[in-house]
C-alpha cells in the first residue's frame, strides 16, 4: 500500500458498517464486522470490472489479516452538492447528465446471473407499510394526506421482472467527486451496498441532488438503452427511502446521515411540494 502520513489523517462519517479514515491520497476502510468485510469484497470485484471513459471509480483492494481492512486511491474533488449543480450551464448539465448515464448503463449491463454467483443479494427491503401505518399517529397532521395517499401506493407496490436489474443504488452527491474550479464531475465511488432491485430505485438518490438532473440522466439513459424509465416511479422510491429512514429512526435504528425528525418532517414536505401526489403504478 502507498505509504501514508498519519499526520493527515481525518476519520470520515460514511455509515454503521465501516471506520475510514482519509489519508489524503488514500482512503482505508476497516469493516464493523466479517459481513461487513465480504461487503467490501464483493465491492472490489465490481470496481474491477467498471471501466469508462470519462468518469474515475476507485480501484479498492482488500487486505486479509488480523484485522482486514479495504483501501483505495483517493479520487479527489468535493462532493457534488445541490449549491453546486444550481451553478452550473445548461451545457454542463448536460455533459454530467451523459456521464452518469453511461455509468448506469455500464453497472446494469453486467450479468444479473454472473453477479448472484458473485454474492450479490437482493438490496435491504424497506420498513414495512404495516409498521408505518401502525404508527402513522406520529405524522404531523399537514402530511396525514400525504402519508396515507403514498402508504396505499407502497402496500400495491410490485417490481416489473424487466426492470429487475444489478445496480449501484447509492447515487448520491456524498459519493460524488466534483471538481468546483472546472465545473466538472470526477468521478463515483462507495459500491459495498451494490445489490438488485427496480431499475427505478438505482436513479431515486439523485434527487438529493436536483430533480432537473433526474430527468436529464433518464433521457440520456433511455436514448442509450431504448427502454422507459418512468420518472414518476423513480420518485416514489425517493420519497419511499425517506419514510423508511424516519421510521427506522423512530424505532431506534441506526441510519447512515443521523438525522432528526425534523430533517425527515422539512425533506417529505419537500418532496410532496415538489412532486405532488404521484399516481398509482
């Protein structure tokens, strides 16, 4: 491993499952757990096998000893946040938008066959709409009509078998690489949580970022791969995740950012604001 200097060590926040620590050049990763090492395993053996043109993925390697850890090559850039999409041209929307198109059809074009042999597994399901209903007494009355409009939507909730596909499911700007003097998307990285699910649910983290990238990234994909993503779908999961993570909250489980319900309450206001009511599927 490149030699590191521990004077410039920072302890990153990124989730239950893992301690990193940045090293300025290197990142290293010391799973909680042997689950948690199989993970990142597992998460070397995609990195391995994505390879693109434009948009850098790190290169992990896992170390088998006393204590296994993971480590890879810094790729280095901010994360790309909200502030930073805003700024940007039309032009530079774009370009971003084809860069993470061609990322998705990348990952879903893996063999869903070859990965299962791999260890893939069916992503983590949601809090069940039972167990959301059953203390639905702890929604603010201003979303009771939402709350109850979407749970009836999440309990007929069914995966076409097309859209059945391995994914990244993690595309958030917190594992973004942005370079803000040039404007410009680095690259992506943190693929332990890769799995399989709808095809829909692999876009939904975007949205943390700005709907109006979404959309772009679903007309670059579509045009790609010639198949239909419905963008309506694509935010039910965005608002499903947001619920699941208030509840997991609420019941005393440990979520990767640790936020309040007030964050969750102000993020679901947002969502209904922004995307209304959606429609049944």
């Amino acid at each position: 491993m490149t030699n590191v200097n521990d004077r410039t060590a920072k302890v990153l926040n990124v989730g239950c499952e893992n301690y990193a620590i940045d090293f300025g050049d290197v990142i290293v990763r010391f799973p909680v757990d042997e689950q948690a090492f199989g993970k990142l395993e597992f998460e070397t053996i995609v990195c391995g096998k994505l390879d693109l043109l434009d948009l850098k993925t790190p290169k992990t390697k896992t170390v088998l000893q006393d204590y296994p850890f993971s480590w890879h090559q810094k790729i280095q850039g901010d994360y790309f946040l909200t502030e930073d999409y805003d700024m940007l041209s039309i032009k530079q929307r774009d370009v971003i938008a084809k860069q993470l198109a061609a990322f998705f059809v990348a990952i879903h074009s893996f063999s869903k066959t070859e990965m299962k042999e791999l260890g893939a597994q069916d992503l983590p399901g949601y809090v069940a709409h039972s167990l959301m209903q059953e203390q639905a007494r702890l929604i603010p009355s201003d979303l009771i009509s939402h709350f109850d409009h979407f749970m009836s939507q999440y309990k007929a909730l069914s995966v076409d078998p097309a859209h059945y596909t391995f994914g990244y499911f993690d595309a958030h700007g917190w594992n973004m690489a942005f370079d803000k003097k040039s404007e410009t998307l680095i690259g992506i990285y943190d693929f332990a949580d890769c799995g399989f699910g709808d095809v829909h649910q692999d876009f939904h983290p975007i949205n943390t970022i700005s709907q109006d990238l979404i959309e772009r990234v679903v007309d670059q994909y579509q045009a790609l791969t010639n198949t239909s993503v419905n963008i309506a779908r694509v935010n039910f999961y965005t608002i499903l995740a947001e619920y699941s993570d208030l509840f997991d909250m609420i019941n005393g489980h440990e979520t990767l950012m640790q936020k309040g319900l007030d964050h969750h309450f102000s993020q679901l206001r947002r969502w209904r604001d922004e995307m209304g009511f959606l429609p049944s599927f």
